[in-house]
C-alpha cells in the first residue's frame, strides 16, 4: 500500500452538525416560505439530502406536538 492509501485509510472522516436553530430556519424557508430546497441547501451550505431530512423530522415533530 503506498503512503498516501495508507494515509488516506487511517484518516478519520469529520462531520459537521448543525445547530437545531439551523435546521429549523432552512426547514422552514422551504415549508412555510415556498423556497426550493436546492436553492435553500446551497444558501445554507449543506446537501439536499440533509435540508429533505431536516425538513422531514421538524414536520414529524410539529405534528407529534399537536397530536400530544
């Protein structure tokens, strides 16, 4: 294995979180606002994947907080 695999293969990979107060924000420029999430995502600097996933677990919580 050549020093740069080897190195590459024993580097840990770092993620990022975001604060709730992010994803409340960007969740809610796209549900409430009508603002398209691939714009949304790339304003925020994240994937559309995370801002869908976002977007989804805020409106699952809002709901379980009317129902309850």
């Amino acid at each position: 294995m050549s020093n740069i695999a080897r190195s590459l293969a024993t580097q840990k990979r770092q993620y990022n979180s975001y604060h709730k107060e992010i994803k409340q924000v960007a969740a809610t420029l796209v549900s409430e606002q009508g603002y398209a999430i691939p714009q949304t995502a790339e304003a925020v600097g994240v994937s559309t994947h995370f801002l869908y996933t976002w977007k989804e677990h805020i409106e699952q919580e809002q709901a379980a907080q009317l129902a309850g």
